[in-house]
C-alpha cells in the first residue's frame, strides 16, 4: 500500500491497462508500447512513494498523481473502445485504431514529461518538508522575539524610570574669579541675550577652562537679565554612559516631574510648558556624543538626536562646552567659541595668586611659556609649588621631563 490513496487507485488502473488489452493481436507492438510506458510510470511512482509517510507528501505532489490517474482513465477507455470491436473491425480500422494508440502513448509521454514523477515526489517531498520545518522555525523565532522584546521592555522601563532619587548628579563649580577671560565671557552673554535661539558652543583642549568659563556666562548680570534663576539649567554630562542615561541626567536637572514612561517626551512637554527663555548648560558634552545610539520601541536614541529635538524648541538657549573638534551637532547652526591659552599677564596673575612668592623669580615667565599658558595647568604648578617647596626653575626642568 503506498501513503496516498489516489496512488493505489492510479495502480489499479495501470495493472488493468496493462493485462485487460492484449488480445488486440492486430496492434501488438502498439499496445505492448503502451504497457511499457504505464510500467515506466508506476515503477518510478511507486520508487517515490515507498516508504514515506502519508502527512509527509506534498500536496502538490498529490494533486499530480491524481492528474496522472485522470490520464490513465482516458487510456483505458480509449483501448476499451478498440478492444470492444470484432476482429474484422481491427483489421479495417487498423490505421484509426492506430492513430488512437498512438494518441494513448503521446498523452502517456506527455504525462511522464511534464509530471517527472521521481523527482516531483522526491523534491516535492524536500520541498514540504523544508518549508514545514521553516514554518517551526519562524514560529519559534517569533515567540522568542516577543520573549526578548518584552524583557527588553522591562530593562528599558526599569533604566529610564528609575526614581531620580537614585541619580547623584554632579553640582556645577562655584565661580571663581578668572583671570584673563572677561572678553570672551562677555562675548558669549551677548551671544546668549541679543540673538534669536542662540547655540553656543565652547571648544578647547582639556585645561583652558571651558567650564569655569561657562559657569561665569551663567552667572553673568546681562544672562541673569533675560534668563530666570530656575530657567537656568546645568547639565553635567560626565556621567553619561549611554542615550538612555543621558535622558536621566537631563530630566533631573531640568526638574521635569511629569512621567509618562517617554522621558524625551517628558522632557520636551516640560521646556514647551511656556515660552519663557531658558539656558541650558551641557558641560563635557564630549562624553555624551561618545557613547553609542541605544535601540528602543521608537528606534534608535543618539546623543545627537536628543540635542537636536533640544535645539528645535525656539526660546531654549543651548551652551555647551566640548573639547576642540567635536561638534555636538551637524544640523545645528553653532556659534563657536574656541578657547586658548591665556594671556602672559592672566597666566602671572593665576600663579602668584596661589604662590606669591613666585611673584619676582626670573624663571616664572620661562615656565608660563612651556606650560602653554593652559590655566589648569598653571594652577597646578602653582599648587606644587606651594605644597612642595619647589623652585620655579625646577618646576620647569620637570615639565620639560614629562
């Protein structure tokens, strides 16, 4: 028995094809042609079928067979007609008995051509089976992508929404009096309270005072004019390990309550609340734009998307220190401010100020020089000077060293 029932009916009729006609002696060589054409076909049928599972068949491998059962119907009714006619009619009607045979084996070859029955139920067979097995595979795919999104949903909830009372955030530095920066200082408030949604940013290597530079734009009188107290806002961006985390330092220092479970959102309905001028602070801004974009529902979350859905509110100011070729942004026009060394003077005035014995040593100017006149650098080397008891000119000679 082969595992489809249409097959062993198919059988049924080639076996009665090939031993119910042969008494047609007239048409032997015909007829036999016929038989061993039937006998191709169910030879290499019955070779696919053996051995396979019902529910293992194609169902386009099925529907052939029965096409093929639908051919070998017709043969035999056309060899029944033949074989119904006496004698004397096959002898008369041999040529059109003839061309009838002859139509019975060119259905049957069009049958074995077209229908392939080897390979159609061998790789019919494959081909189900491949496509079944995919079919467990997408499924079990797609059970395991809901699985992960859902704990990623979690993570994610659980990362953002986390309470703030959870998020230590760093204080911005007190002001201190800086020496040798009053114009730029006073060129960045201009910039801040006279132009129309001004971006400021403030590039330097680490040790020219970028910050310290921004906290006294902050606290500038003009700045203190057009932007409130509690509409000024420091974001320290040190510790910014991921868009996610920056979204959390962002929202605490803005003092945004409202949670939705979309903290951009939140943060963003918070600013829009009214029209009011604010200026926000992202100091070390490098560290933020170094970390990668994070994967969330609504796509992917840069550093760089966040600042421009930032930028796009028209009464919020942005300043932002960076260190030197790093732009927070290629899409935001930026007014740039580029930081250098100080002046010989401001340099003399930040080191005698810690170390005023300093003040007449004829080294002093030669170690300010090698020094870059970088203020971070130049107070250090006042502080080891003090702390130390070292001599300028060894200070030099060690500077040099490194």
């Amino acid at each position: 028995m082969l595992p489809v029932p249409c097959a062993n009916e198919v059988l049924e009729v080639a076996l009665i094809l090939m031993t119910a006609y042969e008494n047609v002696t007239v048409l032997e060589q015909r007829v036999k042609d016929v038989h061993n054409r039937i006998g191709s076909l169910m030879l290499v049928m019955i070779d696919g079928l053996s051995g396979q599972e019902a529910t293992s068949i194609s169902p386009n491998v099925v529907q052939d067979i029965e096409d093929l059962g639908g051919d070998l119907r017709t043969v035999q009714k056309d060899l029944r007609k033949i074989s119904s006619q006496s004698r004397w009619l096959l002898v008369f009607f041999k040529n059109a008995n003839k061309a009838t045979v002859d139509a019975c084996l060119d259905r049957l070859s069009d049958a074995l051509q077209s229908f392939n029955v080897t390979r159609a139920i061998r790789d019919g067979n494959m081909l189900f089976e491949i496509q079944s097995r995919l079919k467990a595979v997408n499924e079990a795919t797609g059970k395991m992508a809901d699985q992960v999104d859902k704990m990623y949903s979690w993570l994610i909830d659980k990362d953002v929404h986390s309470a703030d009372s959870d998020l230590v955030l760093q204080e911005m530095p007190e002001l201190i009096h800086l020496y040798g920066r009053d114009v730029v200082i006073s060129q960045i408030a201009q910039i801040l309270t006279t132009k129309a949604r001004p971006r400021v940013g403030i590039l330097g290597a680490g040790g020219m005072g970028k910050t310290s530079v921004a906290v006294a734009v902050m606290e500038n009188e003009l700045v203190g004019q057009t932007y409130q107290p509690y509409h000024r806002f420091w974001v320290p961006c040190v510790g910014v390990t991921s868009p996610i985390t920056f979204l959390q330092i962002l929202s605490k220092s803005l003092g945004v309550t409202q949670d939705t479970k979309a903290p951009l959102k939140d943060i963003l309905y918070t600013l829009k609340s009214t029209e009011e001028p604010r200026l926000i602070l992202l100091d070390n801004l490098e560290t933020a734009m170094n970390v990668p974009d994070a994967v969330t529902d609504g796509g992917l979350l840069s550093t760089e998307g966040i600042i421009n859905k930032l930028a796009s509110i028209p009464h919020v100011s942005i300043l932002v220190t960076i260190r030197s070729n790093m732009l927070p942004s290629d899409t935001i026009f930026w007014d740039l401010i580029h930081l250098e060394g100080v002046a010989h003077e401001a340099a003399r005035a930040i080191f005698t100020s810690i170390c005023p014995a300093a003040a007449d040593h004829p080294s002093l100017g030669e170690l300010l020089e090698v020094l870059g006149y970088m203020p971070y650098a130049v107070t250090l080397m006042a502080k080891q000077a003090v702390t130390s008891f070292a001599q300028v000119d060894g200070l030099s000679k060690e500077w040099k060293r490194i």
